[in-house]
C-alpha cells in the first residue's frame, strides 16, 4: 500500500509539473502594446516592445478595431515574421477614418501559432476640420468687374476640392450666389469678378472646400464703378442647350442708361470679335433679359458671341462669349468580327465595373472600412456637388461610357448577316443596357436615358420611364437567350440573368406579384440548384446564372473574399426575391420555406414563423459583398441611421462635370 501511494504521488508530481511546464512555456513571451510616436487624420504609428520572446515568435505586429479587444484574426493589423530577439518595433496605422476612436493591441505568435497579446492602447485620430480661408482686397473695380482672391492658410487636413470668391448685393454672399471656381490646393490665388451691375454696392468673400465643407473668409465690400456715360448695361448670358445645329443665346440689360432701350440682340460668328466680322441678330427691346436659338450651326464647330443694347445715345456691349457645337460624326461598326469585339471588349469593362460598384456599395453601406483616404468621403457620406468626388464620378461615367458603347452595337448590328447570330448579340447588348440603368437607377433616382448615338443635352428621365426601359431591354433580352450556356460560351449573360434583373426590378418598384412569378419561373426551371459552397465561390457552382473572373483591382481583390470567381447573379437571391415577394404579398407560410431553405443549407436550425426582420437578416448573410447592401438597407428603411438620418444622402449627387456640360440636368435635392 505505502508503495502504491509513493508511486501515485509520483505521479501526481509530475503532472503537475508538466502542467507548469507548459503555463510557463505559454506565457514565455511578453509583448507591449507601447506608445503612440505620431498621428494624423487618417495614419498613426505606434512602437511596441517585445520583453521576452520565448523560444521564438512566428508573427508579431498590431491590430486594431473600432471594437475593444482586437484580435490578429482581422484584416486590420500589421504583421512582421519570425523574431527571436527583444526591442522596440513599429507599427502604421493607415487607411483610418478622420476622429474616430480605435482600439489597438500588440501581438505575437508563438511557434505553435499561439496568441499572446499586450494591454488595450486607445487612440483617436486627428478629426478633419473646415479649411482656413482669407479674403483679398478687391482692385481693379469697373463698372462690370473686379478683381479679387483669397488665401488657403490651412486645408484643415483634408484635400481643397474647390476654391474661389463668392459676391453679391446682399452681405455673406456663398457659393449659392455668384461665385468662381479658381482650381483647388492651398496657397493664394487670384479671381476675377465679372457682370457686375454699376453703380451698384457689392460684397465678397473668398471660399474654399474640403471633404468637411465649404469655409468663408472674411467679407469685403465695395461699389462697382459708375454707369457709361448715356449707355445702357448689357450682359452676355452663358450659352446653352448646344447641340451639333443650334445653340441659345442671348444677354441681360440691368441698366437703360437714363434712356429706353430701343433694341438689343447678339452679334454672333466663327470668329473672336463677332461685332465687327460676324452676323448681327436684333432680339427684342427694353430692360431684362433675352434670349433666342442660333439654328443651322455647323457641328464640331467654335462660335463666339457678343450681346448688345442700344439706346438713343449709342451701341452698349457686353462680354464675349464662346461655345463649340457638339460632333455628330457617328462612325458605325461595319464587320461582323468588329461588332463581336466590340461586344467581348463591354464584356471586360462590365466586369470591371461590377467589381468597382461592389465595393462601393460596401463602403457606402459602411460594411467595410474605408480602403484608404480616397474612400473616406463615401465612407463618412460627406459628398456634395462642389467636391465632385472621384468615386461618384466612376460610378456614372463609367456605366454611361459602357451604355454607349452597347448603343453603338446596337446601331450596326444591321452587318451580321445571320438573323439568329444578330439576335444573340442585340440580346446581350441590351442585357448590358438594362444592368447598367438599374445600377444608376439605385444610386441616382432619375437618370438621362441614352438608347441611341446622337441624344445631346437630355434631361433626366422618371424613375418610371427608366424602370420602362430596364423592363422593355430585359424582356426583349429573354426572348432571344438561353437559360443557361455551356462550354466556351458560359462567358455570356443568359436568359436567367435577364429574367433576375426583372425580379430585381419588379421587387425595387414593390410590384411584389410579378416578382413572385419571375422568380418562380427561374426556381422551377432546374436549370439551377443551391450550393453548398457559399464562400468560396467557382466558375463550376451550380447556382451562378452569370459571373466572371476576379481581375487586378487589387482593392476589390482584398475585399472580396468569397473565391476567385465574381458572381453577377445566382439562385439564393431568386430565393430571396420570391420569399420577400410572398411576405408583402400577404403569403407567410411560402416566405417561410424559402427562408428556412437558405437557413438548413448553412446548418441553422429552422424558424417557426418569419418576420420581415428575418428577411432582411437572410439578405445580408447570403448576398454580403455582392453589391446588395444599400438597397436593402432603403427597400427595408434602414438606411437612415447609416448616413446620419440625412434624407438626401440615400441618393448620390450627379457629378459636376455633367451638370456643367449639360444645363438640361438638374441636380438631386439637398446637393
């Protein structure tokens, strides 16, 4: 017995040494968080210190969260490989969002890939402010003009978009009153103030934005000059409505000089000084403003204009003004093997841009951090007009570049010879067309609906009229594809894509009833069937109806994680579509299948009854990352709360650049 009881003490002994053993070679390594060396808006570095490094580490760095506690599992932290040395080490923090509280922690891992972690370190980063702005003296004052200026003294750390002086006749003038636009940076810059009315008090302030707002500098005021002697005050207007034939023109008389105005008008010609070499046009007579459409112009071509008004002392002129006539000059596509690359070469472009809308849909819906400064605007949904933000500007011009192209195809497809060939290509086309405008359709409402060669200066159309036309080119789309391709054609959109496009739209305009058939047909064409594979996603899984290859955008790369293959549209949203068409039309229990269907093929336990909140739950689990947050976020109105209950951000500003070249848009309210 006494035997038996030395040797089970024995034993005892040694586990418990073998058990603090291995507590001792767990916590061999001891790492600190450290000091924070510097900070800006977006960047903060930080130097940590590895105390004991046990018998080697593996990896080491930072990471760092919104969240307390961050782990080395995220995709924010730095990572440094093998050390079996102690000391400082330094970690940059970049792509941060400006004012925001971020919790950082060192780690290391240990040859057996365990963790060990420093204290929680607490940082803010610096928060972007207003720019600083002063306003030069006003000189040179006329009687129709000045000069101006102002002074950037500090950008407030972020980018000046746009700066200038603002005027007017009452005091605080802003950008809503006149204003120039003087490039961007910091440092001083010169302006010069024209149509001035004379004889007429003037107040001025120079101006400058960045990513927070537009700031004002101090107000100066002045008089323009007297009025000519016995002449009236004319004004040249902006041209406008130009087309490759005609072209609006005219002027404003703000001052009769002491005598009526018997008549004014415009000299207009190809040439600078049109007064002397040009064609004189008499408009109309007395004060106010005219106008009138110059008809015949040459396309492609400069024209230069002048206004004048005449009393009986004399010929008053006013600024002159220059404009080009649009180019009309539409070179078709002639061969057959053109048109198809043509039609391969929308295909890149489509792809590319797909993978950029993602993105920003993630971003905008705040799903994922910023990638870098260039998306902080989008991220904190600070855009305006006058900051003409890059990633707003791609979003539109690239799908319209892409538009054009596919009218293009459209046009010449008149050279394939065979009708079934010509069929398949217009079919695609318009697949392309449709996407493009329902993609516009959710950032931007009301969009210019392009379907030829020569539409120039359009207004934009209703939300109807483009869910019409995303309708009448998916419809016609069906008629002429296959549900599915196979072999070297599985590049092409299929029938099913157009026939999801239309349950997308159906579901966006709550025509809930039509949804519900359109979705149906795809379910029960088992053409189709769920995967098990939500994650990892190949040009093989069986329920992709269209997708593509990533490509090189290395952002979009490092954002989506779920395989190597790009799915355009698959069957778990065609579920989703059908389960949120039967709930808002009243049908719970045939909701409840579909979501329970989505639910068992992730191995989660069934729910009993649905609700709308489970819907919108199933959304985001299934579809994350694939382009769908946003407008989900507005269909289930829950958008508000991520752009700070700011009514007007659920929609995007059209990017200045248009707004300038085609007075006919107006800009979204509240930009």
């Amino acid at each position: 017995m006494r035997k038996i009881l030395t040797i089970s003490s024995g034993l005892i002994l040694l586990v418990f040494l073998t058990s603090q053993c291995e507590k001792i070679l767990k916590s061999e390594i001891k790492i600190q968080t450290g000091t924070i060396l510097n900070q800006s808006h977006t960047t903060t570095s930080i130097k940590g210190k590895i105390i004991e490094f046990g018998k080697g580490i593996s990896e080491y760095g930072h990471c760092w969260s919104t969240s307390s506690n961050p782990t080395y599992e995220i995709i924010t932290r730095t990572a440094f490989g093998v050390r079996k040395t102690t000391g400082d080490f330094t970690s940059d923090l970049s792509g941060l969002s400006p004012g925001t509280k971020y919790f950082v922690r060192a780690y290391a891992l240990n040859q057996d890939d365990e963790v060990v972690y420093g204290d929680n370190l607490e940082i803010t980063t610096v928060s972007l402010n207003l720019p600083v702005v002063e306003t030069l003296p006003v000189s040179s004052v006329t009687s129709n003009s000045a000069s101006s200026g102002g002074n950037v003294v500090d950008d407030g750390g972020s980018p000046i978009t746009a700066r200038g002086v603002c005027w007017n006749t009452a005091e605080n003038p802003t950008i809503s009153n006149n204003f120039t636009a003087d490039s961007s940076g910091t440092g001083s810059f010169p302006s010069e103030i024209s149509g001035l009315n004379c004889a007429s008090p003037y107040f001025v302030r120079a101006y400058a934005t960045n990513s927070v707002g537009t700031s004002y500098g101090s107000q100066v005021s002045f008089n323009s000059g007297e009025c000519p002697v016995n002449l009236p005050n004319v004004l040249t207007s902006p041209i406008s409505a130009i087309t490759d034939t005609s072209a609006t023109v005219g002027g404003n008389v703000t001052y009769e000089g002491g005598a009526s105005v018997t008549e004014t008008g415009v000299y207009w010609g190809t040439s600078s000084s049109p007064h002397i070499s040009g064609t004189k046009l008499s408009i109309g007579s007395g004060p106010g403003e005219f106008s009138t459409t110059l008809t015949g112009l040459s396309a492609n071509t400069p024209y230069y204009v002048v206004s004048y008004a005449v009393n009986s002392n004399g010929e008053a002129r006013g600024e002159e003004k220059t404009f080009t006539t649009l180019d009309n000059t539409i070179q078709l596509i002639d061969t057959e093997s053109a048109i198809n690359d043509s039609l391969q070469s929308c295909y890149v472009r489509l792809h590319r841009y797909i993978e950029f809308a993602y993105l920003f849909d993630a971003v905008y819906s705040n799903h994922i951090l910023a990638p870098d400064g260039s998306w902080t605007e989008i991220y904190n949904h600070t855009q305006t007009q006058s900051s003409n933000n890059a990633k707003i500007l791609n979003l539109w011009s690239d799908a319209y570049d892409i538009i054009y192209k596919v009218n293009l195809i459209l046009e010449s497809s008149g050279v394939i010879i065979s009708a079934i060939d010509r069929q398949a290509v217009t079919a695609q086309a318009k697949a392309m067309r449709a996407y493009l405008y329902y993609n516009l359709l959710i950032w931007f409402g009301e969009v210019p609906l392009e379907t030829g060669l020569s539409e120039s200066m359009i207004p934009r159309n209703t939300v109807e009229e483009v869910l019409a036309q995303i309708e009448q080119d998916a419809t016609e789309a069906s008629e002429s594809l296959p549900m599915i391709w196979s072999g070297s054609e599985k590049f092409k959109i299929p029938q099913s894509f157009t026939k999801g496009l239309l349950a997308r739209a159906s579901l966006y305009c709550e025509d809930y009833a039509e949804a519900k058939v359109l979705s149906e047909e795809i379910i029960n064409s088992g053409e189709y069937e769920l995967s098990l594979d939500t994650d990892n996603f190949t040009n093989t899984n069986p329920e992709i109806y269209w997708g593509f290859d990533k490509g090189n955008n290395t952002e979009f790369n490092y954002f989506f994680t779920k395989g190597a293959y790009v799915p355009a549209m698959r069957l778990t949203e065609t579920y989703l579509i059908n389960a949120d068409a039967n709930y808002n039309f009243g049908d719970n229990m045939t909701a409840l299948v579909y979501i329970n269907i989505l639910k068992e093929r992730r191995g989660e336990a069934p729910l009993a009854m649905v609700t709308n909140d489970d819907i919108f739950q199933q959304w985001n689990t299934e579809l994350e990352k694939e382009g769908n947050m946003f407008i989900t976020l507005k269909r289930f109105d829950k958008a508000l709360s991520v752009v700070q209950d700011d009514q007007h951000k659920l929609l995007l500003p059209i990017p200045l650049p248009f707004m300038v070249n085609n007075p006919n848009l107006i800009q979204n309210p509240g930009y």
